[in-house]
C-alpha cells in the first residue's frame, strides 16, 4: 500500500468516525430532551457525574458512542424508552422501542400479539401452546402462546384486561405482551415526544389493569 493511498484510508476512516460520533452525539442530544419533557431519566452519553474528569481519545469516542435509555415512571408503572438493532449485514433494522415493565414477571412464559408482530420474537415462541380464553372476538383478534395455558386463561379472564389489550393491538398492531412486560414498537428512530406519549398510553393501561387484577400478587 503507498503513502497517499494509506493517507487516504485514513483519511475515510476518520471521516466516517466523526459523521458516527456526530450523528450518535446528536440522537442523544434529542433523546436527551424527550426525557426533559416527558420528566424522565436521560442515561448515556455527557451523562458523568459532576466534577469527574473529562474522558479523552479513545475513551471519550467509546462515552459518545454509549447507547442511550430513557427511563421514568407513568402511573405508578416503570417505562424504558430505548432503541433496539435486529439482523446482521444489509438486514439490520433498528426499533424504537417503549417499554412498560411488570411489577415483577410472571412465573410462566407468555406472548400476546398480532400477526404482524410476529417477527420481533421469532423463535422464542417455539414450543408455547397457542391459547384461547373463550371469549369469541378476543380470540379471533388476538394471539396469544404461553407456557401454561390454564393460568393464562385465567390472567386474561378480565373484561378489564382484555379491552385494554384489544384496544391497544387495534390502535397499533406492533404492541405485544411477555411475562415480563408491555411493549411498543416502531421501525426506525423516533424523536417526537408526542409518539412516546401516544405508546404509553396504550402499554400503561395493561399493565395498570392487570395489576389492578392482583395478577403480580404472590400465589
């Protein structure tokens, strides 16, 4: 390899480091004041605690390129607020996801969604049972798989709980339920503070129902 060609490998190299360090800085810029207006929890990049020395060379790149997470509390339910990246090469899709969390999780594995949300979870519902609760237009509307059919059943027996779900999977089909927690999702990065209030209007309500069901109560 001669001078002027390494020179300009170089060259691309830095280019493309400070196009990444500048376009991550300012992603983080505005998550930074979508956690401002929502009264959340900003965590990532210029995060350091006061009077801590600034980071230099490669550590300052490693603290800008720090993935960012917005976290808070809605309703007495906790919310995450953070992207998710799937596939590899050329197929790599980035998600903005919301996230409200259960009071702590379910003891059996669960997943309640809509078709199109299917392939968030691909293989992880391999090997659940598909379950019905009985009640005609829940069941033709939503899917549901689960560990433990019975007491799924009887999680979901709720009108309560069951609008709650319908309502948000037909306001958007992305929405799913785990053990764990109620989630949204859009393809791509999301930086207005008005779609992140919009998902969690529709994930809180289910957890808040199913709490109000007393369905994180010890057994």
């Amino acid at each position: 390899m001669g001078i002027l060609t390494f020179i300009i490998f170089v060259g691309v190299i830095a280019l493309v480091l400070w196009i990444a360090v500048r376009s991550f800085r300012r992603n983080a810029e505005r998550m930074r004041s979508v956690a401002d207006e929502l009264g959340f929890t900003f965590h990532g990049p210029g995060e350091e605690a006061p009077g801590a020395a600034e980071p230099a060379g490669a550590q300052h790149l490693l603290q800008t390129l720090k993935p960012w997470r917005v976290t808070g509390m809605r309703d007495d339910v906790a919310i995450a607020i953070y992207l998710e990246t799937r596939g590899s090469g050329k197929s790599r899709t980035t998600y903005s996801i919301v996230e409200a969390s259960f009071p702590r999780p379910l003891p059996f594995s669960m997943l309640i969604y809509r078709e199109s949300a299917m392939a968030r979870f691909g293989k992880a519902v391999f090997g659940l049972k598909d379950i019905e609760v009985g009640v005609e237009e829940f069941d033709k509307t939503v899917r549901i798989k689960g560990s433990d059919p019975d007491r799924i059943a009887r999680l979901l027996s709720g009108s309560g709980i069951q609008d709650r779900i319908m309502a948000a999977l037909q306001a958007s089909p992305t929405i799913s339920v785990t053990s764990k927690a109620a989630l949204w999702e859009k393809r791509g990065w999301e930086a207005k503070v008005e779609i992140y209030r919009q998902a969690m209007d529709l994930v809180v309500p289910i957890v808040r129902a199913l709490k109000d069901a007393r369905a994180f109560e010890q057994d």
